[in-house]
C-alpha cells in the first residue's frame, strides 16, 4: 500500500499581492519603449515528493520467512535426525538429502506451513505497529507541527529501525525547520533501505536544493526520473530547472510527461503555457491560457499571472482582457502599471494613461507611472504632457539616469535645447559613461546641426555599449544628414549584423536600395521591416512607392490608406494616396487628397515646420 502525504508544496508561486518587497528585483524587461513587466513573475517551486512508501509489509514479511525457515529447519533435524551438519560443512544438499527417505519430507513441508500459521499473526502485530507509527507522524507533517513530527519519526523508529517511510518522514520534518544536513541523512539512510523508490530520491533533491546544492539536486531528480519515469513530482522539479536555465524545450517534454495540458492547477498551466512560448509553440501557450481562464473566475493573482506572460510574449490584447479581469477592489500598483503598458505597446494612449494615474495615486512616490506617462505622451507626439510626467518622475527618482535621458530626449523634441543641455550636464558629471546619457548628447547637439561634437557624443557611447542599436541608428541618420551615404550604409548594415531584425535599420537600407534603383534588394529589405514592424511609416510608404511604380495601384492604395490613419497630418501621404486613386481612376477621390495635402503644407508653411 502506498499512504500519500497531504502536504504539497505550490509548484507555481502567485502571491495575491502581486508586488511585494523590492519592487527592483521584480521588475522584468519587455521589448519596446514603452518599458518593464512589473509584479511577481512568481516562481516555480520545488516539489516534495511526500508519497510516502509503506515498505514495513515488505520488510517483515522477508524477516518472518527467515524466521520461518530457522524454526522449521532446526524442528525438522529435531524430529527426523537429519545430519544438518553435512550441509554445514559443505556437503551437497541433494546428497544429504538422499541419506533419509523421502517419507519426512511431507513431514517437513507441512512443519514449514504450521510455522507460517503461527509467525504470520505476529508480523501482522509487528506491521500494523509500524504502519500506526507512520500515520501518526504523517498526520503531524499534515498539520505543519514538524517538531513533534520530528520526535514521533525517532520515537518509531525505535522499534521500526527499518523502516524507510519513517526515515523519509524524518528527513521531511528536519526539511521544514531548515536542518538540511539532517534531514539529508534520513533520506540516505531511506534509501539506504529501498534504493528502488523514487519518492525518496526527489525528496533528497527538494533538500539538497533548498540548501543551495543545485548540482547534487538535479543529479537526485534525475535519479528519481530514471526509476519511474511517470513520477509527476520529479517531471515538474526538472522542468522547474529546465525552466529557469532557459531550457524551453526540455522543460515542455517534461510538463508534456507530468500532464500539465490537461491539468486543472492554474499554477502548473502557467509554468506550461511559459514552456510553450520559449519553445515557439504560441499557439499550444495561448490554448494553455485558454484553459487557465476556465479556472480562474475572480482570482486576482492568476489573472495578473496571466496578463504578465501574455504581455512578455507580445500578446497585449490578450494581457489587456486579463489585467481587466481583474475585480477592481483587487486591483493594486502592479495591476494598473501592467494594464497601462499593455495599453501603450497597443497605441491606445487615453487608456494607458488613465491606468498610469490610477498607479500613480496608488504609490505617489514611485517614479514609474510618471515615466511610462512621460513615454506614452511622447510617442503620441504630446510634448507638452510628456516634459511634464518625466519632469515628475526625475523628481521621485533624479539619481535615474534612465529618468533623465528620456527627459533630455522630449526636452530635445519640444525644442527647449538651453533645458535639455542643464540637465545632461548635471546628469553626466555624476555618470559621465553612461550610454543613454551620451546618446542624448548627440542627439541634442545633431538637433542644434552641431553636426561633428554629435558625431562624437554617439560615438564616444558605442564605446560604452557598443551594440546599443538606437544610438548607432542615430549615427547612420546623421551621416544620412550630412550626405555621407557610404558612412550611413556601414553603420545600418553594422546594426543588422548585431540584430538582423532591426526594423529601423532594415526600413532605411531598403530605402537606400529603392534610391539607387535596386528593387528587388529594397523589396527584401522593407519587407523584413514591416514583418518586425507592420506600422513602420518609413517602410510602408517606400513599398507604397514601388508598388504605384510598378503599377499595383490598389495594393499601393491599401498601404497609403493606412498610412493616412496612422499619421492623419502628414501631406506626403495624403499626396501619394492622391496618385494611387488617380490611377485606379477614382477622380474625385484623389483630387480630396491633393486638396488636403495642400492644406497641410500651408499649415506647416505658417508654422515654420
């Protein structure tokens, strides 16, 4: 029989706060400007495997048979005179035997059945002591009362010294008040007595792990695996390592053997559906979130679980639904910080703002909602809202440099240049190598068309960091500038080498190809940009080009229209949609957008744009 241990620990741990302790360690990076993933990641736990293995039935019925066979043998020379020292001595047992008839053998088989009807009674007596003793402890352990389980474990093995479970139960109690070295020693010593049983090797490694041995843990979960490949607490521990080591595909295999598509534990679907996205199967994460939802009705902790894995994943629709789960009374910092740069990564600013504010009131002090409102008002373009958030959020934070660069940076945009180089000078003389802080630099220097002190500034931060691709774009854009083509081709293709999926640098060396008449280049270019970057307004409107240069009027209009809703004020635009219409023969159409783009450039004539 086996007797199971009430006592598990989470496998993944979703705390309902969300975001305790120091918020900078729990702060995880996302692609995009718009910033971090804030709250507990939550971590995958250790599991116990606190399935107990009663081997006291096995172990006395072996010492009863020996037992057995001493009482029948020594009863059997007794009556029959068999020379039982023949045998001893080395004689064949065939040969001794063949000195006495065959008639006492009867005699002897039936004493050996006698013998068994009259031992049996007390190994029953002997194992339901054994078996009671575990239960006792077990139902200790159950309720958390581990030093008086530590005692009832000694106090039975003294009369079950051989006796694994107890030994594991020991080794489990010694675990839970952070006596490593002992509880280790129990778990040997159950071992020691049924090195076959899985249960007490994966329990070995739960220790050996909490104490900081990770090597001699994973070898012991291994161990466990290889004597029962179906143990489910060994799966999860090593996909649990798997899964930190980053290793998505070993960690998936061994979700897939414990189950875990098919689990009804929120916790085990998250670690699965975080499995299936590092292995590059978001179609099995998303069904494993799908599943997920199913469970978790108004639990807070798994929704914010979920929204946070959706959105390191880039699925920001998704995560939105999940922060918005959310009952409002659970809703706290992290929630609100969440929701707001998910709504960001989706250009949907009113939204993401109004859930900035609501973080902000939750923790004035904290600079972050401040920035991402800063972030988020720049990228709309709304320079004003966006000088003052992160003029707020260097208030909370000014040792930030981060803070301050992206101040430098609106500063810069909304032309107040004599600001902008305050604050880098005050900035760099505390951190004078810090990469953003120079990239700043030259950008306010190549805004005042101080073109080589620019130069410099970007490259004196490649030297600092040197494959930061923003600030090597910025580079190549100023040799661009300056009509210093090859110089500007060199540090596109440089940033390519580095990140061959950079869409800025992709979009401007196909616009590059499309000028010196190279289509079939620019073609694979712009495409690699929009396959990164669908609303790339550079790439998308040099393909728009091609394709009315090719003659793919409609293709051309689809483009152009798109473009005109993502950037209304843009004459250009306006214009080129104007030629497409035109040559799909639609008259009046096209002349609206002449029209508009002509508005637009008097617009930018009267305001010196």
């Amino acid at each position: 029989m086996k007797a199971r241990d009430a006592r598990r620990l989470p496998f993944l741990n979703m705390t309902k706060g969300l975001f305790r302790g120091d918020p900078d360690r729990q702060k995880i990076k996302n692609e995009g400007r718009s910033g971090k993933v804030y709250g507990n990641k939550g971590s995958l736990d250790i599991l116990p495997d606190h399935e107990s293995v009663n081997m006291a039935e096995f172990a006395h019925f072996k010492a009863t048979m020996c037992r057995l066979a001493r009482f029948s043998w020594r009863l059997c020379v007794r009556k029959c005179h068999w020379r039982l020292d023949s045998v001893l001595r080395g004689a064949p047992f065939g040969l001794a035997a063949r000195r006495y008839p065959k008639r006492f053998w009867p005699v002897a088989a039936a004493l050996v059945w006698i013998g068994l009807l009259l031992v049996r009674p007390v190994s029953a007596v002997i194992d339901q002591g054994c078996a009671a003793q575990v239960a006792r402890v077990q139902a200790l352990t159950a309720r958390g009362l581990f030093s008086q389980a530590q005692a009832a474990s000694l106090a039975g093995l003294d009369s079950c010294p051989q006796n694994p479970q107890l030994y594991d139960l020991l080794g489990i109690a010694y675990d839970e008040q952070g006596q490593y070295p002992q509880a280790r020693a129990a778990y040997q010593k159950a071992i020691a007595l049924s090195p076959q049983t899985a249960a007490f090797h994966n329990n070995l490694a739960v220790s050996y792990y909490r104490a900081g041995e990770q090597a001699k843990a994973i070898a012991e979960f291994r161990t466990a695996f290889q004597l029962d490949p179906h143990n489910q607490f060994a799966a999860l521990n090593l996909a649990k390592y798997e899964l930190d080591q980053r290793h998505y595909r070993q960690a998936l295999r061994y979700f897939q053997i414990a189950g875990a598509a098919g689990s009804h534990d929120p916790a085990l679907l998250l670690g699965f559906a975080e499995a299936c996205w590092g292995a590059g199967d978001s179609q099995a994460g998303l069904q494993a979130i799908t599943s997920l939802d199913q469970l978790a009705g108004a639990d807070a902790s798994v929704h914010f679980s979920a929204g946070r894995l959706l959105a390191e994943h880039g699925q920001y629709v998704a995560a939105v639904k999940e922060f918005e789960s959310i009952p409002a009374t659970d809703r706290d910092f992290a929630t609100y910080q969440n929701l707001g740069l998910a709504y960001s990564h989706l250009g949907r600013f009113e939204e993401a703002k109004t859930a900035f504010q609501a973080a902000a009131r939750l923790d004035p002090s904290n600079p972050e909602p401040c920035l991402q409102l800063g972030r988020s008002a720049a990228v709309a373009g709304q320079l004003t809202d966006a000088v003052y958030w992160l003029t707020q959020a260097q208030t909370r934070a000014p040792q930030r440099t981060d803070i301050a660069s992206d101040l430098a940076q609106a500063l810069v945009q909304a032309r107040q240049f004599d600001r902008a180089q305050e604050l880098l000078s005050q900035a760099l003389q505390s951190a004078p190598h810090d990469p953003a802080l120079l990239k700043s630099e030259g950008d306010l220097n190549a805004a005042q068309h101080r073109d080589e002190p620019a130069i410099g500034a970007y490259r004196q931060s490649l030297t600092y960091a040197p494959r930061r691709a923003d600030t090597r774009v910025a580079l190549a854009k100023l040799y661009q500038q300056m009509n210093r083509q090859p110089e500007a081709k060199a540090e596109f293709e440089q940033v390519l080498r580095a990140s061959p999926d950079d869409p800025e640098a992709n979009a401007a060396l196909g616009r590059m190809a499309l000028k010196a008449g190279e289509i079939p280049t620019a073609l694979t270019f712009l495409k690699k940009a929009l396959d990164k970057d669908p609303d790339s307004l550079d790439a998308s409107e040099d393909l728009a080009t091609i394709e009315l240069r090719q003659g793919s009027a409609p293709r051309a209009e689809a483009i152009l229209g798109k473009l005109v809703r993502l950037d209304p004020d843009n004459p250009r635009f306006h214009y080129l949609l104007g030629q497409a219409l035109s040559k799909e023969g639609k008259k009046g159409d096209a002349q609206r957008e002449f029209n508009r783009s002509q508005e637009l450039m008097t617009e930018r004539a009267k305001t010196g744009q």
